[in-house]
C-alpha cells in the first residue's frame, strides 16, 4: 500500500511529524543571521493528512514549512504524485507564498539535483527528505541516490 492511502497517516508519522514542528523553528533561531536560507523537502507529500485514529486532520511536512515561509528565502518541493502536488500548489496558494514556494514533479532523485542550482552554495537550507517505500519503484535505478548526493555536495549531479 502507498504511503497516505486515502490521505490517513498512523503514529509513526505523527511523531515524525511532531519532531518537524518542534525542530524547525529552533533551526530557524539558529540561522536568524543568514542572508539566505532555503528549505527543501524532497518527498513533500501532499501537505495535509487525516490521522488513521481519530479523523482528524493533521498538518504534513509541507504545511509546517509553509508557516515559516517569511523566513526562508525559498521553499521547494518534490513530489512524485501530480494529485499530491496539486494539494501542495492549494496549500501554498492559501499561505500567499506564491512567491516564495516552488513545487516539482517528479523524481526527486533527478529534481534535487536541479533544485540544488537555484540555491546559494553556502546559504543554509534545511533539507527533509522522508521517502515512503515506493521510492525506489519510482526511480530509475541509475538514478539511485543522486538526488541525495546533490544535495550532500550541492552541486548537480548529470
Ligand atoms: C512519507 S511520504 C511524505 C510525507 C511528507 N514528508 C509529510 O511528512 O507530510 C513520501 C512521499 O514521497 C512521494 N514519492 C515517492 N517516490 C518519490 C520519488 N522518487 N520522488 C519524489 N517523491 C516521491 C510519495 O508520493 C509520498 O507522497
């Protein structure tokens, strides 16, 4: 089955979650005097889940870093998933960050290496990458863990 099938998530991925909500803001203090800086979640999701137990909605990685998107210079974000991508163009609609937020579609083992030439090669970016099983289905396998290696040396990858 599909990471989120029918949108529901379980604990593991409310922690995950929780741990997102509680570190990235203090990333945030511990960059306050940078020019730049840029968050890049290469399995973004589709920015809004149900938890399984209870029904009610829960904010994904995407809407957490949405909240933050004054402090970033940019936001980008890859998904595989087109329905999921178009949740994620909405949510950044609804934060008016337009402006400030990028989605891709696709591999993000081939679109991290092209997000990684539209930022600064020493601006702090906060990197969340967070796969679900069927990654590595989606990805050709001479692409395997380029994406990463990218980012890790912040160069593209061909
Ligand atoms: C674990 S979920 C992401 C959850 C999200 N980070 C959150 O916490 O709200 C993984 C996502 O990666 C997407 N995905 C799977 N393979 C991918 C690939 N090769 N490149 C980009 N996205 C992929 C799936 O469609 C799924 O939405």
């Amino acid at each position: 089955m599909a990471y989120g099938e029918e949108a529901k998530i379980g604990q593991w991925s409310l922690d995950k979650l929780a741990f997102l909500e509680r570190y990235l803001p203090a990333y945030l203090r511990a960059t306050k005097s940078a020019l730049h800086k840029y968050y890049i979640d290469g399995f973004a999701g589709r920015g809004e889940w149900v938890n399984k137990r209870t029904g009610q909605k829960v904010a994904g990685s995407a809407a957490i870093a949405l909240q933050y998107a004054q402090q970033f210079t940019h936001l980008f974000f890859v998904e595989f998933d087109e329905e999921r991508a178009e949740h994620l163009r909405e949510l950044i609609r609804i934060h008016n960050a337009s402006h400030k937020a990028t989605v891709f579609v696709g591999d993000c083992n081939l679109l991290l290496s092209e997000v990684v030439k539209r930022i600064h090669p020493s601006a702090p970016s906060f990197v969340f990458l967070d796969p679900s099983s069927d990654w590595i289905v989606n990805s050709k396998s001479d692409n395997f863990f380029k994406g990463f290696l990218a980012i890790l040396n912040r160069r593209h990858i061909a």
